[in-house]
C-alpha cells in the first residue's frame, strides 16, 4: 500500500509578543506542535482528536503547507506541502470547519464551475464527480443558492463536495459533521466511507464529535500539548485510558447488590443493577457467574463512554507537556 504521509519529529514553534508596560514588549516562544512522528498508509481512516489548543489545526496546515514546520521533516505523497504547495493542490482535498472554500456571493454551482477550471479537471470526470456529490450529500436543490444564504450545516455538505471533485488522493475533514441533524450527519458518514471504500481515499479526520470517530476510523491519534498521547487501534484507546462497561442487570425482585469479583456494583435502583467492569475483559465470565447464582430476567451490556476516555487521560496528564498552547 506504501506510506502517504510521513512525519518525523516535526514541529511547529511561533513567536509571540506581549506587552509587559509602557512602550515594553517581551517576545516568547510557544511550542505548537512538538515533536510529532507518525505515518499513515495509502486508504487509511484516521481519527485525530484532542482538546482546543493541542496543536490539530497546527498539524493540518503544516501537512497542507500552509505553515512551514520549525523543524523536523513531512512528507505527503512524497512531497515537501510547504516547498511544493501548488503541485501538492492537486493531490490533496481540504474542509476546515467554519471555513468555506465557496465563493460567498455566487451559487453553490457556480463554485463547483470555478474549480473544475481552477483544477483542469477533464470534463467527464468533473460531471461524474459531481452527480455523485450532489446525490450522495442531497445538494440538488442548493446548487442555484449563494453560498451565503445557505445553513452551516447544508455549506458544510457543499464544501465536502468541493473537496473532492478532483479525485483527492488524502482528504483532510475539521469537523465535518458540525451544524447536521442526526440524518445528514448519518449520510455524510456513509458518503466517507463508501469514498473510501471504492476510491481507497487517505481520510484524516478531526472532530469533537467523537460519534464521528467511532465510526468510520478503526485507527486515532490523540494529540495534547503538541505532543502525541496515543497512536494506535480505536479499541485499544479504552485499555490505556482504563475504561469501564457496565453491565445492566434486571432481576426477578429488588436484592441487596450482587457479590463477585469480576465487578463492581455502582447503582442499584429496585430489582435493576448496574455493575462496571474493564472495557478489555469479556463479559461471558460474570454473565455466566450471576445466571448462576442469580434469578435473572433481562440484561444488557453498554460500551464505555470515549469521550469520557479521553477526558480521564488528559485529567491524567498522559504524555501531557507544560507550557502554552496553540491549535
């Protein structure tokens, strides 16, 4: 498959001025990003995810070259993004949350006409491209619309669409599903991943919407401080932040808390129990033990809580590092 993006050791270092007193200013240095390496593999869906501040943004516009990086070396597709920008372009798809690639005061159909010359995109392939955005994201009856009078959710869809007219090999999404109902953002998932399926597009994805993520990316990174706190499988994310299930237990009649040691009981309400225990253990064994010594009716299990995951490792400080941040 070969690796798409490659960093190694990158960082990101800005100088800030502040005003100390009267016609006195004092110059610091704040560390963004901070020593970042990783790589990600042609057709790979990757969750990058981390609190306001902790150098996503940083990231994102380095690996598009919008930033220069302070040090360290970056590669996508083999290309330098901040020495070779332009030839990168064609290569790349962006969305940055609340910020429109659109022209403001035309039809959505008139941006998408502007970038089909702006990326010389062979005219078979732009109108299939673009039958297939306008179906799959329900853009048809917004394609005669200005940008600007369109919701955030419904230029949210329009700027995924713009993104990817010109075949992208590595799409960059920052909060994509911000401002959706529940039924388009369900459609927009399913738009990713059938992308990603048939085209075998490179997906980096950040969002606070951690649905998001469980979704469609097997793989996260969890970035804090400008450093790395966590790379690897979406369920290995439970094991390091020591999440818990929880089993519900309905019994036959209210019982004083059930006894074992595979779990602890945390609610007891009438003959309904609620007993924790580690995300990485099955749930067979205690199953197994209270239909044994309990009279049981119903029962259910409930996957931990990732949001409530991330926010214990970062109360944790894991991998965390001191000083000022910037996203």
């Amino acid at each position: 498959m070969g690796e798409l993006i490659e960093l190694t050791d990158v960082e990101k270092v800005f100088d800030v001025r502040r005003k100390t007193g009267f016609m006195r200013r004092e110059k610091r240095q704040v560390r963004a990003v901070d020593g970042i390496s990783f790589t990600i593999s042609r057709g790979e869906m990757v969750g990058y995810i981390g609190p306001n501040g902790a150098g996503k943004s940083t990231t994102i516009k380095m690996l598009t070259g919008i930033l220069t990086p302070s040090g360290g070396r970056l590669r996508v597709a083999g290309i330098d993004p901040a020495g070779q920008r332009t030839r990168l372009s064609q290569r790349i798809g962006v969305v940055f949350g609340q910020r429109t690639t659109l022209w403001w005061d035309l039809p959505l159909k008139d941006s998408y006409r502007l970038m089909h010359r702006m990326y010389r995109i062979p005219d078979d392939r732009f109108a299939a491209n673009m039958a297939r955005c306008v179906e799959l994201l329900d853009l048809g009856e917004l394609l005669d619309v200005p940008v600007r009078q369109l919701s955030l959710g419904q230029r949210m869809r329009g700027d995924i669409a713009a993104a990817l007219l010109h075949d992208p090999e590595v799409l960059y999404l920052d909060e994509p599903t911000i401002g959706l109902d529940v039924v388009s953002k369900s459609r927009v998932r399913e738009f990713l991943r059938d992308l990603n399926a048939e085209n075998g597009t490179t997906v980096l994805l950040t969002t606070h919407d951690l649905t998001d993520i469980e979704q469609l990316c097997k793989r996260v990174m969890v970035i804090d401080h400008g450093r790395l706190m966590y790379d690897g499988a979406l369920a290995g994310l439970h094991e390091v932040g020591e999440s818990e299930r929880t089993l519900v237990v309905d019994l036959e009649h209210e019982m004083p808390p059930v006894r074992t040691d595979l779990a602890r009981v945390v609610k007891v309400e009438g003959p309904r129990q609620w007993l924790a225990f580690p995300a990485s253990m099955s749930a067979a064994p205690l199953v197994a033990q209270l239909a044994a010594e309990y009279p049981l009716l119903d029962l259910s299990v409930r996957e931990p809580d990732i949001e409530a995951v991330i926010a214990k490792m970062y109360a944790g400080g894991t991998g965390g590092a001191t000083g000022a941040r910037l996203g």
